[in-house]
C-alpha cells in the first residue's frame, strides 16, 4: 500500500470525513454539500469505508464521483488480508462485506481493489510552519517525526492523541477510528490540538466532515440506527 501523501502549502481546502461503515447515503449527502460549499476541495475519507452499514459498493461510488482521496482503516486492511486468503475473517460485519464484493461482477470487484490498494496510510500537510497529519488512528511515535506509514501503525491504535504528545512540535492531528471517544466536533474545534472525526454514523450519530485548516465543520446526521453491537 502507499505511504503518505504529502502537500505544501494550502492552495486548495482540504476536508477530512470520518468513518463511513457503509453509510452510503449520508457520504454521498455530506461529499454534495462540501462540493457546494468549497471551490475545488481535496475531500479525504480517513479510512473504515466498510462494514456494519447497509451499503458496500456505493461507498466506492461516491468515492469515485467526488475523487475522494481514502486513507485505509482497519476495517479495509483486514478485508484485503481476508480477501487474498493471508487472514481468516473472524468479523460477522466483514463477511457480509465478503458476500456482497463476490455478488458482485467482476468489472465492479476490480475497481473496488484498485479503491483499496491505492488507499494511503495518512496525508501529511506542511503550510505556514504548521504541519497537519490526518491518519485513520492516532499514530504511535508522531511526537518523534520518524513515521515509517506502515498500514498497522496507521489504522488501529486505541489511545488518543493528546497535547502533550503532539506539543512539541507543533503537529495538528485529525484521526477517526474512535468513535467511543467521540465529542460534538464543534466542543473539538474550541479545545483541541488534535481531532477525531469519527463521529459514529452507522450507530446513529453524525458523519463529520472538517476543513483542516480553517477548523469549519460540515456534517449529517445519521438517517437511522444501521448498528448498535
């Protein structure tokens, strides 16, 4: 998989969105009112595309119609691993997922593993002195600068940033993955040096979308309660 996707500067608004798990509906609905709001925003998907919602392969349609940039998830790592036979699927959410891409033709199969294996590991943005690092999770090590964008160390670590790991060199963080640790976005954006994005849809909560520089925000709300395992 790719590493890190680098960007100088900020000549263009980039938006994070936090965990979709199959939400379809409100991720086409928040990639439509960002597209109205922004002129030419860089819309990136911070991983867990899958599982648990009622949708699979039109997540990877909204992806494709709004040149969504995605980061890979936990949820996707593991999908690939199971897929290509290296990792039995122990996830009841995953194997419908399964069942779902092998309903599905092959034409769609392919496009939906180019989505996937082109997923990066995080985005890095250095504009103005300050550097910005939106990844899945939280990424173990930040506070040293020697990231090795490694899939594991990307995606699935449980603690939360705080400021006394990312103080020292001035680094703002956007994550999802933690949606136990999920406050209203709008609480963040007073308080925060690091964000989390997940804002647990697919339990009947809000999709968030963030301008990572400006900290604006931009959500929807959950149409319904898709899980609540």
């Amino acid at each position: 998989m790719p590493g890190a996707m680098l960007i100088n500067g900020n000549d263009r608004p980039v938006i994070a969105i936090g965990d979709v798990h199959g939400c379809a509906k409100e991720f086409e609905e928040l990639c439509a009112l960002i597209t109205l709001k922004y002129t030419n925003p860089l819309i990136v998907q911070v991983g867990d595309l899958i599982d648990r919602g009622p949708y699979f392969k039109e997540v990877f349609d909204v992806v494709k119609k709004y040149d969504v940039v995605t980061l890979t998830g936990n949820h996707e790592l593991n999908f690939l691993l199971e897929y290509r036979g290296l990792k039995r699927c122990n996830s009841l959410a995953r194997r419908e997922s399964h069942d779902r891409m092998a309903r599905l033709s092959t034409e769609d199969q392919e496009s939906i593993l180019e989505i996937l294996d082109k997923s990066l590991n995080a985005v890095e943005i250095n504009y103005d002195g300050e550097k910005i690092l939106l990844s899945h999770s939280p990424i173990k090590g930040v506070e040293s600068l020697n990231f090795t964008y490694n899939a594991w160390g990307c995606c699935t670590r449980n603690e939360p940033y705080d400021r006394t790991t990312l103080g020292a060199y001035e680094w703002k963080a956007v994550h999802g993955h933690q949606h136990w640790n999920y406050t209203p976005i709008e609480d963040q954006i007073a308080t925060n040096v690091a964000f989390n994005v997940d804002g647990g849809v697919v339990y009947g909560g809000e999709l968030v979308g963030l301008e990572v520089f400006t900290e604006k925000s931009i959500t929807v709300k959950a149409k319904k309660v898709y899980f609540n395992k």
